[in-house]
C-alpha cells in the first residue's frame, strides 16, 4: 500500500527568492525572521527531520541537528505568482507561466463591475484594494444599512467579497460568488473568488469560518487528477477543494483551521487506503501572516510542532509525508501580503532515508512528480523527481 501525504503550511517561507525585488519582497524570510523577533520559537520536530539543516542564509537559527531523521531542502517558484493558486498548483504539477491578473491600483475595471451588480441585482460597495479585516470595518456600516455587498481586492489575484451573515446569508453569498466567478474569465480571470463573511456589529465587524474559495480550474492535468483517474484515492483536507475547483478528488473534509485539519489528518491517515492525502493548513496564512501577528505566527507553528509526532507515529510502511508551503507572508515586513520566497521541502516515512540532503529544487513540482513516480502515475510535468534519492 502506497500513500503521499502532502502538507501544506500555508504562507511558511524560508527566504527571498532571486527575483523577489520585482515582486516588492526583498527582506522576505518568514521562518527565519520570526525567529529573530521571538528568539523562544522552538520547532524540535521539524527540525528533528532536517528544518534547520536546509541550506541558506541563518536556516541553521530555527535548530540545525547532526543527524535528520528525514530528507530536506528547499523549492524555488518557478511559476510567475506568490499566491494560493499558483503555489499549490506547482505543488501538484502545474506550472503557472502568465500570473493571474491583478487589480490593486484602480479596482476592477467598470465592465466588470457593471456585470456583476446587473447579475445579483444589486450595487456593491468598495471595489479597491484594502486588508479584509480593515474594510469591515470601514463599510461595514453603510453594508448593514444598504445591504450591497463589499467588494475589494489585494497584491494577489483575488475577488472578495464581503458580507455579514445576518444581511446576506452564507449560502447566498455564495451563489453571489458563483455569479462573479463566470464573469471573471479571460483577460479577468482572477485566481480566486473569495466569500468572506462576517458578523457583529456597530462598527465592530469580525470574520468568521465560513469562507469559501471559488477558483479557476486547473488548467492541466494535476497528481490529483492522475491518481483518480488510476483508481486511486484522493483525500483533500482545509480549502484544497476549492484551489483545486473540486477536480482529481475522491473525499474531501473542508476543514477551517489548523487544530482540526490536522486531526482530521490524524483521523485519516489512520485509514487503509492507497493514493494521496492532501492538507492545506491555512491559520498561519490567513489569520496570522496577513495581520502581521509574528506572536500567533510563531505559536501556531508551535502547535503543529507538537502534533506532527501523531502524525508521524500513524503513518503507515509505505507512507511517504511530504511538509513543505505554498508561498511566504512574513509577518515582521510591513507588508502583509504573501512574499516570493522559496519553500521548505521535509520528506518522512519509514521507506525514506535519513539525513538526506535534497538542496535547492528549482520548482515546486519536483514534489507532484516524485509522487507521480512513487505511485505510477506517468506523469511529465516540467519537474525532476528525487523519489530515488529518498528512498531506502
């Protein structure tokens, strides 16, 4: 029985990229800044299968051991983006050469809009790029007497829209980003609509779990894809169903924070099955990274610390668990965007040799094909596999 388990820490970078001046990142070094302002972070299990032995500048800060218990190094982007999108579908084997479309300076082109409103019936508030949890609060008033919904973007390729629970429910919110994902094609086709409900009151607005992803679909063929169409099962957890637009899956468990991915992790890795398990573990991106929060930051990598012994102690013979993130967002820059930065690679399971360097992969999909390679999915993608410098 043959399973990958991907794990995606959400926005856990590990240092600019070479072409991170053009994308507004130079400085970008998630991990290794977050442990510089909180010198306490105390990652022992991650770096016990090789965090602190990847190479580059100050890495050895988070804990550099004599002997990693894993294989490690670190992927560079090679597709043009530092999103949600874009990383995950490297991850998995598809490389993004033309970014997704951005609006940040002038909002969304009248056309657009126009469209919108004509297809929900009503007008909309916003329409410029603006911190979700800031925007709230700022129209959120004139939302809950009007009733328009809250447009607004960001640095990434992203739609959002903004609605409190109570003036229009989840479910139809929704459907209102159903509407705006068929408008926004072509020369618009933005990444991802965002439905970010919120509640409370009197200018004191605060997001809830009930966001919903609505994005593109991929535009080739995916690990996911290949390992269902072999028969396989394909187990996605947190919003990969949705980066994913719900292709290449046999289950999914939308999971809305980290403790409970990573139990449903737990929960599923237990199971016998062949195929691939997928988990995006979003808390440090969307509720830590885009605050600037280094202090949450840093204890929700701390948590998953903790608990990634459980899910090592469950893992099955011929489990395969790959850690690794799909883009950074440093909490210590002023921005609070993602940043272009390389991502860590941990590699683990009981077939896999120890202390094993696999150095500066030049994509993300290096992962999508050592898996295709691993499970026979006769895969192409644009990618080197290093299935057999892992394996025993």
């Amino acid at each position: 029985m043959k399973r990958a388990i991907i794990i995606v820490l959400d926005s856990v970078g590990i240092g600019e990229l070479p072409d991170a001046a053009d994308f507004g990142d130079v400085g970008s070094n998630t991990l290794v800044n977050i442990k510089k302002v909180r010198p306490q972070t105390a990652l022992p299990n991650l770096c016990a299968l090789g965090l602190g032995n990847i190479p580059g500048d100050e890495i050895a800060l988070l804990g550099k051991v004599a002997h990693p218990i894993g294989a490690y190094g670190k992927m560079a982007e090679a597709s043009i983006g530092k999103d949600t999108t874009t990383g995950h579908w490297e991850i998995a084997g598809i490389l993004t050469k033309h970014p997704f479309p951005t609006f940040t300076e002038t909002g969304f082109p009248k056309e657009v809009m126009d469209a919108f409103e004509t297809a929900i019936g009503t007008k909309t508030l916003g329409n410029y790029a603006a911190s979700g949890t800031v925007i709230i609060q700022d129209l959120g008033d004139e939302h809950m007497r009007t009733g328009f919904p809250i447009v607004y973007t960001s640095a990434d390729s992203v739609f959002q829209i903004a609605a409190h629970e109570d003036v229009i429910p989840v479910k139809k919110l929704y459907e209102i980003c159903e509407k705006a994902r068929k408008i926004l094609t072509g020369k618009y086709g933005v990444a991802r609509v965002i439905a970010r409900p919120f509640v409370g009151a009197n200018g004191s607005y605060t997001r809830t779990k009930n966001r919903r992803d609505f994005s593109l679909e991929p535009t080739g063929d995916t690990i996911l894809d290949l390992a269902k169409a072999k028969g396989y099962q394909v187990t996605a957890i947190g919003k990969i169903e949705d980066i994913f637009e719900h292709r290449g899956m046999t289950r999914t468990d939308h999971t809305t924070n980290n403790q409970e991915g990573i139990e449903k992790t737990i929960l599923y890795t237990k199971e016998e099955f062949s195929g691939i398990l997928f988990t995006n573990l979003v808390d440090t991106d969307m509720i830590y990274g885009h605050r600037n929060d280094v202090d949450g930051y840093a204890k929700a990598l701390e948590y998953f610390d903790s608990k990634l012994p459980e899910i090592m102690n469950v893992m099955h013979e011929g489990d395969i668990l790959f850690i690794t993130a799909d883009h950074g967002c440093d909490p210590t820059t002023p921005s609070t965007d993602h940043s272009r930065e390389y991502v860590p690679l941990l590699v683990y399971g009981k077939c896999v040799r120890e202390n094993t360097a696999l150095g500066i992969r030049k994509t993300f999909a290096d992962i999508g094909q050592t898996i295709s390679d691993y499970l026979g999915l006769d895969a192409a993608f644009e990618a080197e596999s290093f299935l057999q410098d892992i394996l025993k």
